[in-house]
C-alpha cells in the first residue's frame, strides 16, 4: 500500500508539472515550483530504492547466517552446526569446515566427538585434506595457503583435537588461553611435551615446530613427531602415522556443505 500511494503521488505530481508550465505568467515562479517538485519526486525515487537494496541485504544475510554459528566464542555448539557436521558426515562430497582460531579445513568428513557436554572434542577426515589460513573479506572469504599442509601431506586424511587444553613440560603448566601462550611455546620445540584437553583427549610427542596465523598472529597450529593421540581406552591418532598437526581451537565456528 506504501509504494502504490509514492506512485499515486508522482502522477499527481505530473500533472501539476503540465499545468504550471501551460502557465507562463509568472516562469520563474513556475521553474522553481518545478524544482521543488522534481525533487520531492527523486527523493521518492531514492527511498524505493534504498528500501529495495535493504531487502535485498537482508535476505543474502539470512542465507548466509544457516552456516555461522551464532553463539561463536561461547563455548556452546550450536545445532545449526550439530546438523551441518551430520549432513557433511553422511555426504559424499568435501566440507569445509572452520575453526574459531581462522584455521579452514578442506576435505571429506569422516566423524567426529562430543565429550559430556555435548562439545565437540575431536573432527576427523578421510582421503586428501587442506588446511588453509581463513580470512573473511567483504565479498565472501579468501583461503591461505600453509606450507605444508596440503593434499600432499594429508593424503589419507586429518584429525585433530578441539578445545581448550594445558601443556605439561619440565615440570611445568601451560593453558591453551595464556596470553603469553605464543611466547612460551617457542622454546618447547624438539621437546617431549604432554597436552592434557578438558574434553578427556590427551596428546603425547615431541613438538617440532608450530605455525602462526599471518592475520591473528597467534598459534594457530602444532606439529609433532611420535605422537600418541588418547580419548580414554580409544587411540585417535598412533606414531607410526607420520607427523599429527594439530590446530589451536576451541570449537568449529562454521561448516560449509554442499
């Protein structure tokens, strides 16, 4: 009923128009009541468009929101993102799935873990698998590459723990949310450290080295060499696989599924 009654308006404002011209006893009257006309009937114009562009923003937003989980930085899965994972789990084709440190993984979803309140404590792919740094931009979100962490090294597959943990090394604790984690890290490197998770995984091995994400500039993900990956009696990763990278994250902030 509103935009019909801005269009009623400019005809009527039309046919004002045709009759002040018709009138050429006063013109400079005339031309500035035309003025003022004209633009009653752009700014009428303008607000159709603007509403228009809004509805259009709105609804690209309400596509978009079904993949983000909006309780990100709660520590609290949301079951937009419970559904998602089952959905990508039961799909033959690859997930991408986001971590909330920035960390992109590409690849096909083979399960994961939820410990005893119902977060997810462990994702795990099968076949080729990419790690890249994610960097949301205004027009969607740009993938950076991580040497090596490409299809070549993940050619059977990933897994890596989710949550908060501490490191236990030379007698002393170390937690994941430190603000001082980055600084303290470093000088663990070709040691045998132990990270004991909240969600029951533990991690055993040698760090050999740790990669920072180039926009957060924060630890974003570990590497070690003979490594025993444990959830209680259930052995998620065994040294004789190869090198375990593990990404620095608390939760899965949002999956992408085709």
């Amino acid at each position: 009923m509103r935009t019909q009654s801005y269009y009623n308006r400019i005809k009527i404002i039309s046919r004002g128009l045709i009759v002040d011209l018709v009138d050429m006893q006063a013109p400079l009257i005339v031309l500035g009541k035309c003025a003022r006309q004209l633009l009653v009937v752009f700014g009428i114009f303008l607000s159709l468009q603007v509403a228009q562009a809004q509805q259009s923003c709105n609804s690209v937003f309400s596509e978009r929101v079904q993949y983000q989980d909006p309780s990100a930085g709660t520590r609290i899965v949301s079951k937009s993102i419970l559904r998602l994972l089952n959905r990508s789990a039961k799909s033959p084709d690859r997930a991408q799935v986001v971590i909330d440190n920035k960390i992109e993984i590409l690849g096909k979803l083979q399960g994961y873990a939820l410990d005893s309140k119902n977060q997810i404590a462990y994702v795990n792919f099968s076949g080729p698998t990419r790690l890249s740094n994610y960097h949301p931009t205004l027009d969607g979100y740009r993938a950076g590459k991580i040497t090596g962490q490409g299809e070549t090294q993940h050619a059977q597959g990933f897994g890596t723990a989710v949550g908060e943990f501490k490191i236990i090394a030379n007698g002393e604790s170390l937690a994941s949310t430190d603000h001082v984690f980055k600084l303290k890290v470093a000088p663990l490197v070709s040691n045998k450290i132990v990270l004991e998770f909240d969600n029951g995984v533990v991690v055993r091995g040698t760090l050999s080295s740790f990669n920072l994400h180039p926009a957060r500039n924060q630890v974003s993900i570990l590497s070690f060499t003979d490594c025993l990956v444990t959830r209680g009696d259930q052995v998620l990763f065994d040294p004789s696989w190869g090198t375990y990278d593990m990404i620095v994250g608390t939760q899965v902030s949002s999956v992408l599924v085709n």
